[in-house]
C-alpha cells in the first residue's frame, strides 16, 4: 500500500472530501480513491497489531507505521485507539460473508457456526477477537462497537429462522436474533474459557443444540 505523504497543498476539489473525512465520526464515511486507500491500510494494520499483541499494546504511532500512513493523517482521522478499533468492528461487519440461504433451517444455522468456527479458529482473526472481546468488558466505547458488530451479523442470518418459521419448520413466534445468538454463544464461550478454537465438530453440536431447542419452542417469544 503506497504510503501517505504529507503535502502542504492540494487542490480545494481535492482535499475537501479527505477534510471532510477525516473529521467525520470514525466508521460514518465511506470515501473513496486515496482516502479509502489509507483507512484499509490503517484497519488492516490496527488488526494486525490487535492480533499480535492485543488491545492494551495497540497505539495509533505503531498502527501508523505498519501502514505507512502520517502519524498526523492517524490521529486526525480516529483521534483515539477506542475510535479505531470501533472503525475497524464497522469494516469487519461489512466485510463479512453474507449468509447462506439452503432451504432448511437446519443447513443455515449449520452454515452460520462454521462460518463462525472458521473466523475463530483462523490465527489472525482469532487472536483479534479475543483481543477485543477482553477490551470490551472494561472499555464502554468497544463493548458498543462490539455490540454493533454483532447486531449487523445477526441481522444478517436472522432470516433464515424468519424463513424457517414461514416453512413451518420452527414454531410461530420464535425469536430469529436469540436463535442466532445461540448457534454461535457456546462457540466463544469454548474459546474464551479454554484457550482453544472450536473444531468443526463442536459447531455442527452448536447449531444442532440450538436448532432442537427452537423446535421445542424454547425461543418462543409471541403468540
């Protein structure tokens, strides 16, 4: 990635959009060119950091340097760790995996834990995770950026429980975002307690758990 230099003059037609960027509240501006350029450069190396050393290591200077980008340019832009990392929660949930739609409502929610036990079980994304995770639960600013995350991706596959239940497969009013929460809480909880990433095995017992007790009506929520 071609770093940022810093250049006393540009074009008006040029540096507003960046200025307008730049001052924007962090994960609310999508720009593009050379602006959306450095921020992937900046959240690809802030997850990086994140990953190798964790939240508490994670400093705007280090992140600059990774991403070849002006310590300036950073610290304008994000202003805060805190603000970075909820850019880069934001980025994450955008570019997630859609969901799988297979017509069974069991094949989706078996396709959403392995989509779930891949990206926890991969090195980076991992370590990324519980780095955040840990940050969350003392840092408010993360725990919302976290919270967003996990709205975004649980929006995405509840409507395959929505469908299920219009196939008659789930009872009537059951709840999708807690039968979703529910496919994938026992794989971060394997994670966070053991130290080790849940295998493939473990998601498949994970969806199909969850699955049984939706049938049961355990998530039943409204008549």
């Amino acid at each position: 990635m071609p770093a940022e230099h810093a250049e006393p003059a540009e074009h008006a037609a040029h540096t507003e959009p960046a200025e307008k960027a730049e001052h924007a509240e962090p994960g609310t501006v999508r720009p593009g060119g050379r602006t959306a350029r450095v921020r992937a450069a900046v959240l690809r190396a802030a997850g990086d950091v994140l990953a190798e050393q964790g939240f508490d290591r994670l400093d705007l200077a280090e992140v600059a340097r990774r991403a070849e980008v002006g310590k300036t340019t950073v610290y304008r832009r994000w202003g805060t760790v805190t603000a970075l990392v909820a850019d880069l929660l934001a980025d994450m949930a955008e570019q997630s995996l859609p969901r799988t739609r297979t017509g069974s409502v069991r094949d989706d929610l078996r396709a959403n834990a392995s989509l779930v036990q891949r990206t926890l079980a991969d090195p980076r994304q991992g370590a990324l995770f519980r780095a955040v995770i840990a940050a969350a639960a003392c840092d408010p600013r993360t725990a919302e950026a976290l919270r967003h995350f996990y709205d975004v991706r649980i929006a995405e596959w509840a409507p395959c429980v929505t469908e299920g239940v219009a196939r008659g497969q789930l009872p009537v009013g059951t709840d999708p975002a807690t039968v979703v929460r529910a496919v994938s809480a026992p794989l971060y909880y394997g994670l966070l307690t053991t130290g080790t990433a849940p295998d493939p095995a473990a998601a498949e017992r994970a969806a199909d758990a969850a699955l049984a007790a939706a049938e049961a009506g355990v998530y039943v929520t409204r008549g």
